[in-house]
C-alpha cells in the first residue's frame, strides 16, 4: 500500500487555466483534483441552466482537458473534479466526446443524486438545492478503472478522501485515517492558499506565482503537504495552519464521511517545502447532510458619491438629507448608507484627500431600485456639495441571490456512482453508532508572566486568514511560537475581538481555541447577510477581516515584538 500522491490544480471556478497542465508536467502524482465550486458559483451555473437546460458545469475544466487529458491518461494520473456542477452527467458526456474526437482511451465516470431541487418545496425562488455529498461514490468509480470522475456538489475535501479511500481499501469505519484524509483534503481544496497565496506573512517568501499543492497520503490517514519541486511560493507550517483555519469553526469538522477532530491535528516539518499533517482523529459524521440552496434574493443597485477636502461629515449629511425626497418615493425594502473614510489631512494627491459615500438599495421590485435611483443622484450635480461627482455613471440595477442552508437525513439523499461502462451503483450511507465524546475544552496555556508592553499592529506578531460560510464569517488568528501563544490565548477574548472590530457589534462571535495549532478561530454569525451574492457589505465574503485584525493596535508584550519570527524552509 504505497503512498498515494494527489495534487490540486484549481481552487475555484477562475484558478489559474494552466494550472492542471503545470501539474501534471511538475513531477509524479497519481491523482489530480479540481475544486470548481463554490456558494456563489452555484448560483452562476443555476443561472446558466435557466438559459439552456444542457449547460449547468465549469466549462473552463472541459477546456483545460483539450490538452490535459492526454497527459493524465499518457502519465497514469487519475482526474477527479467537481466541475460537474448542476450537470455531472452532461460534463461526463462531453468528456467522453472529447476523449473519441482526440483519439484518447479514456474511461470517464461520474457521481450524481446531490441534486434534491425536487425533493421538496424548498421555498419560493429557490434555484438550486443541492446535498453536499462525501467521497464514497468518487472511490466506487475509481475502482472501477475510471480515469476521470466529475461529481457534482461533493464536500471539497471528498476530492482528497475519495481516492484515498479507494487507494488504500479504507471503509466507513477507518474514521481515523478518513479524518486524516478530510484534513489533507482541507488543505488542497483552496490551491495555492497553502503554498503562500493569500498569506498574511508573504514577504517571508517569493509569492509572485505560487505552484499548487499535493498531498502524499499514508495509509494510516497522515499525509505530508509539498509542492513540485522548482514551484514558487512556499509550504511551512503556517502556510500549511493558515489554510486550516480557513472557512473552518469549532474543533469538530463535520462532513458526510466522518468528523475531523481539529483539535487533534499535528504540524510539523518534514524538510523543504514539506509539512506533516499527523494525529488527526475522526468520530462519527453527522446523521444529516448539509444541502446548499440558492435563490433570487431581489434586485440591488449602488451609487458611490466622492467626498473631497473639508466638511466631509457635513458633505455626507447634505447628501442624505438631499436623497431622502427621493427614497420615500420609491421606498425601496432596504435602503443602506455608509461613509468609507479613506481620506487624510493636507493629502498632496486628491484621490487621498477623498472619502466614499455609498448608497446601497435593495427591493423585490426592479424598477423600486432601478436607473431612477441612481440617475437621482446626477441630478444632484449642480445642486449640492462642493467638488461633487461618482465613481460611476447610473446604472439600472442587477439582480443578487442569496445562499442559505438546509439539512436532510442520509437516507433521503440518493447518491449514485454512475461506473464507466454506465452501471448506476448506489452508494449507502455507512452504519455507524454515534460515540458519545466530550466537547472539546478550550485547553489554555499558562498566561506570560507580567512585563513591559508596547502599543502595536497585532499583525506583527501574529497571522490571520478570513473567508465566508453562508452568511458568517470566520477570522482564524495564530502564532508561531510558544510564548506568543501564551499571550494570544489570554488577551485575544471574544471582548477583546469586538474592541479591535467594532463591525461585529451585534453579532454573535463565538471562540474556538486549537492549542496544537496556536490558533483560535472566531465565527461571526451573520456577518455577512444572506451571503456573497447578497453583497451586504464592502467585503462580500470576509476575505480582508483577517487583515484588518492584524492592523489593529493594541498592547503588545515588548519581548515578543522584539524576536525575529520569520519562518524558513528549512
């Protein structure tokens, strides 16, 4: 049972295009998967499968195959992606056009059945539902001999645990090795987030094209992370922590193949640019499947008026006042005003002198929030603050959708592995007795003992990673060395994190707290609205609160602030 070797060549739907070749060209693997999907990017392909009933799949895969599925069947690596989308069995279909066309003995299967938009009335305007399905059936279709398996939504670590479950023989009882595998599968799905993209230390690292991830996996579950040799970028332990962290919650990772217990994970370095994930333990997963929903949330339109110079306060309040005739005539369901500061005093370019006004309407109605709303607002022109003018001309409004959650039990989701030579083979859930097992204790450290502090950008002694689930928002902040880790556990508190951002206030914030990792993760309820379709705020999907809590100031022991941490490759 040797090591099995799979790599990531796609983090979203709109990763790098030579990416999957660039991998498969790099060095040896044995599997190659590709994360096309995405809250948002469900909602594009609901979208795209209104307009034509055979569309509904990452079409960018298909393309990237016309070179790469040579290479892949040429060099033994087996291809497995989510880029199925709404229609796993139209890209399969098409993939398997491709291959005859190119003359490519090529044997493609596909996972179907997460699609429960019939199983029931899940509320009005709702245009896709879909289950997030484990790796089960991925692994039936692997050995079955298939050389490509596109699924469509599946949890995007099932990309990872799939195949390895097939490789090494693992079943619904392995939990350890599975939870192994989830881990590993964490780290691939967001490409090269684990190899210093997106990083909150990357001066530390050439960064400027960062290669994608591999993972070599053991048959025990552990699993060490690198990258092809020659590659930019980097893999240590805090890139490797960071993406953990990442769209992640409590120390429980609940997924359709098992609960990864994050609390149990280990890093450590394993040589250059290679980080061993051991430790991991799994539990049972829950009796539930998450199913992703989304609809047509209404219409939405934006005007940005630019404030420039003095009285910018007094510039804002005349607007509103201004604008108010104007909403109450249309009264639009929702009408929201915020005031970006990004101006300075005696700024010696105008652009720094200025601050943003932005209108943000929403309603059911399009004409309620239409082209009247916006063209309003350059009537204003010669009629209102001194210097006025927008970021944009008037637009009419576009529609926004909303991404919610839903449960179903196991039973009531019928997820099918559909083999190459076109067998439907159902996939049952595992029989597992739930364990009861305690709650995770926050385990603290010993506090450091008192001593001189100095005011100071948390950023510089500590790393954040940030990103959206749903309409929360998750911020993971960790350190990398023991005594930081005794100060971060006591004076980063939920209190202390809604000083640092006053954002949050009236939010629920809860702390999760990873002493193995050095690292505590909050999650902010609601943060985020009804999700990143909605855009309820200026950072849609909380990809930058990570960094904001870095810059924030705070009081800082002067011994950490004066060690040098930054971090080798060995």
């Amino acid at each position: 049972m040797s090591v099995l070797r799979i790599g990531n060549a796609s983090g979203f739907y709109g990763d790098r295009f030579d990416a999957l070749r660039e991998m498969l060209t790099g060095g040896p693997l044995d599997v190659l998967t590709g994360d096309y999907l995405a809250e948002l990017t469900m909602l594009i392909l609901g979208r795209d499968r209104l307009k034509d009933p055979e569309a509904g799949y990452a079409r960018t895969f298909l393309a990237q195959l016309e070179e790469g599925l040579g290479l892949a069947v040429d060099r033994g690596v087996k291809l497995v992606a989510n880029a199925g989308g709404l229609n796993p069995a139209g890209l399969a279909e098409r993939i398997a056009q491709l291959a005859g066309r190119l003359g490519i003995p090529a044997r493609v299967a596909h996972v179907t059945g997460d699609d429960v938009l019939r199983e029931r009335d899940w509320g009005a305007g709702v245009l896709t539902a879909n289950a997030y399905l484990g790796g089960a059936g991925i692994a039936e279709c692997l050995k079955a001999g298939a050389d490509v398996v596109v699924t469509g939504r599946v949890t995007d670590a099932a990309l990872v645990s799939g195949p390895a479950a097939a490789h090494f023989g693992w079943t619904g009882q392995d939990l350890d090795a599975l939870a192994g595998a989830v881990v590993a599968g964490h780290v691939l799905e967001c490409g090269a987030q684990a190899t210093g993209g997106n990083y909150a230390f990357f001066g530390e690292h050439d960064v400027r094209r960062p290669g994608f991830p591999l993972a070599e996996i053991h048959p025990d579950g552990s699993a060490v992370i690198t990258k092809h040799p020659g590659t930019g970028g980097a893999v240590t332990v805090s890139t490797v922590t960071a993406q953990l962290l990442y769209e992640t919650a409590g120390a429980r990772y609940c997924g359709p193949d098992v609960t990864a217990r994050l609390d149990t994970v280990r890093l450590t370095p394993d040589g250059p640019d290679r980080v061993r994930i051991s430790g991991v333990r799994g539990e049972t997963p829950p009796p539930t499947l998450k199913v992703g929903l989304t609809r047509s949330g209404g219409w939405r339109n934006e005007v940005v008026f630019v404030l420039t110079g003095l009285d910018i306060e007094a510039k804002a309040r005349l607007v509103q006042a201004q604008f108010d005739e104007v909403l109450a005539a249309r009264r639009p369901a929702e009408a929201r005003w915020t005031l970006a500061r990004t101006d300075r005093a005696d700024a010696a370019v105008q652009e720094e002198a200025s601050a943003l006004l932005r209108l943000v309407v929403r309603d059911r109605d399009p004409e309620a929030v239409g082209r009247a709303i916006s063209a309003a607002a350059v009537e204003l022109a010669l009629g209102s603050y001194p210097g006025f003018h927008l970021t944009a001309p008037p637009g009419k409004g576009t529609a926004y959708g909303v991404f919610d959650t839903a449960y179903l039990p196991r039973e009531a989701v019928r997820h099918v592995a559909v083999l190459p030579d076109g067998t439907r083979m159902p996939v049952l859930p595992p029989q597992l007795r739930p364990a009861p097992r305690a709650a995770p204790a926050d385990r603290l450290p010993e506090p450091l003992p008192p001593g001189p502090t100095r005011r100071a950008p948390l950023g510089l002694v500590a790393g954040a990673r940030s990103g959206d689930k749903g309409g929360s928002a998750n911020v993971g902040v960790w350190v990398r060395d023991e005594d930081a880790w005794r100060w971060l556990a006591h004076e980063l508190t939920v209190e202390r994190f809604r000083q640092l951002l006053p954002e949050t206030a009236g939010f629920a914030v809860d702390r999760h707290v990873l002493p193995h990792l050095r690292a505590l993760n909050f999650v902010v309820t609601g943060l985020l609205g009804e999700g990143v379709a909605s855009q309820a705020r200026f950072d849609p999907q909380a990809k930058a609160v990570g960094e904001w809590l870095r810059a924030r100031h705070l009081e800082i022991p002067e011994e950490l602030l004066r060690r040098d941490r930054r971090e080798t490759r060995l």
